[in-house]
C-alpha cells in the first residue's frame, strides 16, 4: 500500500506541478483500491488505512 500512495504522490506531483502537494485522502484511497490492494486483514481501503500509511511514511 504505501508504495502505490508513493506512486499516486509521485504522479501527482508530476502531473500538477505541485511539488510539496498531495492528492487528497479520497484520491488515494482511489488508487489503492482500483491496483486491487486490500487492507492488512484483508478488508477494503478505507481513510484509516491510508492515513496509517502516511504515518509509516512520515508524510502525514
């Protein structure tokens, strides 16, 4: 998971220009789920585990 929010980030950045931006939570929660991930347990992406994701990655 936290390597596809490092690549939705990534094109973010790339596609806007925004350098220091992010998509929003809702945006990421969209990629997540569209590459197929699933949460630890085996449930959807929810906000929760995307924001525990940014955490592990001090993005948040």
């Amino acid at each position: 998971m936290i390597r596809c929010i490092q690549d939705a980030i990534t094109a973010y950045r790339r596609d806007g220009g925004d350098r220091d931006g992010r998509p929003t939570i809702g945006a990421l929660i969209a990629a997540c789920s569209a590459s197929g991930l699933t949460a630890a347990r085996g449930g959807p992406v929810t906000r929760y585990t995307v924001c525990q994701a940014l955490k592990l990655t001090g993005l948040s």
